[in-house]
C-alpha cells in the first residue's frame, strides 16, 4: 500500500492525516468541500483542486486551437 505524503513547512514528507487525504481525494473527483475538515485540509482541497482546474482550462484552450 503507498502512503501519501505532504512535505510539512521545514520540507520534510510527512504522511497524510486521515481528512487530508479525503480533501485530496474528493479534490480530484470534484467533489465539494467538507466544512468539518480541518484547516490543512481544506488547504489540500484548495491547492489540488486549483491545478486540476488550470489543467481543465489548458485543455479546453488547446481543444479549441485545433478547431
């Protein structure tokens, strides 16, 4: 089994808590935010949840280049 790490402010790779990594996982299915998450959780949320949007524009640009 992988385990998800996160590297903490001193840069070292810690394992992800139990709400964090439910963040990460709703995040990239596009599932809502949970309010009852903690705090580094949402910020999970958010930060994965901003790329895969940028990704989801940058393909949409480039699939609207080809036409």
């Amino acid at each position: 089994m992988e385990v998800a790490m996160v590297e903490t402010d001193a840069k070292k790779p810690r394992e992800l808590t139990n709400d964090e990594r439910h963040a990460a996982e709703a995040a990239f299915r596009g599932e809502p935010l949970n309010p009852t998450w903690s705090e580094k959780a949402r910020i999970v949320y958010a930060r994965i949840s901003s790329a895969v949007k940028k990704r989801q524009d940058e393909k949409e640009k480039a699939l609207l280049q080809l036409v």
